[in-house]
C-alpha cells in the first residue's frame, strides 16, 4: 500500500506515469510494474496514474481501478500515489474515484467536465464538492481543459470554500495564471505546474510540485532541477532548463502521449502501443527525440561523475 500522506507532504516532482498497452491494446502489468520501478530509482517524490499522460481520458472505470492497484502494490509505502479522474460528468468522475477509494491513493487529480460543456462557478463547485462526499479523498482539480478552463479567482475560492480541494495543477501553459495562484494561495494550498516548456520559472515562482509529461520522460533530470532551483543554483537550472526544452519540443505534437512512450523507449522502458487512433511517433520525430535525449544522457554521465 502507497504511503498515504497529508497534502502538505504531496510535493516535488510527481511524475505522471503512462500506461502501458500491449499490441492488443490491453494494460500490460509488466511493463506497468517496470515503469513504476524505474521512476523509484530516479528518486522521485511521488507518483500518478491515470492522468493525461497515462492516457485516462481512454480508460474504463475497472481499468482505472487495475491500474492503481497494480501501481499501488509496486510502490508499496515508498511513495504517495495519486489517481486521475478524467470523466464527463459528475456521475462519472465519482465512479471512477469511489473505485480507486481503497488503494490508498493520498489525492485525486480530478479535471472539470470536458466533452463540449462549459459549467458556471456554482455548477463547477458542486461538481467538485459532490467527488469529495461521495469518496472521501484529497482533490487536487487540474485545470487543462480550454473550453471549460476555471479562472484562479474560482479555484481560490474552491480551495477556500470546498471541503477537500487542496490545490490546483495548472496546466496549458498559462504561467501567468500560475502565478496569480501562487501569489493569492494560503500557506496551505498546494499549487503544482504542468506547463513542461516553463518547468524552471514554474519552480522559481515557489510552484510546491510539477506533475508534467516531461517529469516522466526525464525524471532524474527534473529532480537535478528541482534540487537547484531549492537551492539557487540558477545557472545549473538555466542549463538543466535548457536541454528538459529541447526535449520538449521534440516530444510536443498531437501525438504527445506517443513520442513520449518512444522516450520512454530509449531509456530502457518499453511501453508498448498508444490506443488508437493515435499514431506512433514518426521517423522524424523520432530523430529529433533521439537528439535531444543525447542531450540529456550526456547530462546524467556529467552529474554521476
């Protein structure tokens, strides 16, 4: 069983792991439990399933519940894990975390409903204040969708007014909005970036963690970054902000979640198929990734020696 934490300790580098999926398009637990491992060994603070990156948006409700399960027993109580919960509709998003209620999972990354609507604060709150009665976990709401984006005044007021909302992942890319969250949070608000191409200043801005796709494609990298940026080391993190970029450009297209995995690849972790329809990682994507992860191997050989 994860270790369970307070929302005070749910900090640093939090990884979003992807599923894996076999030719059938099928969970593959090997591989699931082998990824798991190998973000244990790069030191990360924390883990999550069934985030954007983890393709969530793709799965079942039992699906979700395997997955956590299965993450949850290889971290056993080394780590606090978080389970995603991306659904349509409040009666969707509390199944999926009544299902995941007995894994120990220390929060849920919760999205708003995102298929064409767009909710008013008052529905929005309900939404969010209806998953933490009906389950009884921690929510973190992450703020990705553009149609149905939340505005901080109404995430601050969530924070302040919802029993259980504990904090924001502010994502898209906003780090204005990033901003005006930090600036405005109590101390004990949690804010965590996901804006991969802006890690660095995400961190100087005092963000308490980044849950991003680029903190599983690099993970060891963005805890050197996360350690120097705590420290005031800004030229290590300038550098360091400079190669995790070139990874991210390289990464960063409609197929994301597959030229992630091709990453993911190259580093010794196979994890398999994306379920369609989306596509592989072209050739030239797959170049470019290639170019960049060089960048940063070269990285982790300078930082080991």
């Amino acid at each position: 069983m994860p270790r369970i934490v307070a929302p005070a300790e749910l900090v640093g580098i939090l990884p979003p792991l992807v599923t894996p999926f076999d030719a059938d398009e099928e969970i593959d637990v090997k591989a699931l439990r082998a990824a798991t491992r190998f973000m244990l060994e790069q030191g990360v603070h924390g883990l999550v399933v069934g985030g954007s990156s983890g393709e969530g948006f793709n799965l079942e409700v039992d699906e979700l519940r395997r997955l956590t399960a299965e993450t949850a027993e290889e971290i056993g109580d080394s780590v606090p894990l978080i389970a995603g919960v991306i659904a349509n509709s409040t009666r969707g998003a509390i199944a999926r975390a009544k299902a995941v209620a007995d894994l120990g999972v220390s929060a849920l990354q919760a999205t708003p409903v995102h298929y064409i609507y767009k909710t008013d604060d008052e529905a929005m709150i309900r939404h969010f204040r209806d998953i933490y009665e009906a389950a009884g976990i921690p929510i973190i709401v992450y703020n990705v969708v553009p149609w149905n984006y939340l505005s901080p005044a109404l995430l601050l007021r969530m924070m302040r007014e919802v029993p259980g909302v504990i904090g924001v992942k502010q994502s898209a890319g906003d780090l204005k909005m990033l901003a005006d969250l930090l600036n405005n949070a109590r101390p004990e608000d949690r804010i965590y970036a996901a804006i991969d191409a802006l890690l660095y200043p995400s961190m100087a801005l005092g963000s308490h963690g980044v849950i991003s796709m680029l903190t599983s494609l690099a993970p060891r990298q963005c805890m050197a970054l996360w350690d120097a940026v705590k420290r005031g080391d800004n030229a290590r993190s300038l550098d360091l902000h400079r190669k995790l970029l070139r990874l991210w450009n390289a990464v960063f297209a409609d197929n994301r979640i597959a030229t992630a995995k091709y990453a993911l690849s190259l580093q010794g972790v196979p994890v398999g198929v994306c379920r369609r329809p989306t596509i592989p990682a072209t050739a030239a994507q797959q170049a470019a990734i290639r170019v960049a992860m060089a960048d940063l191997t070269d990285e982790k050989q300078a930082a080991a020696a």
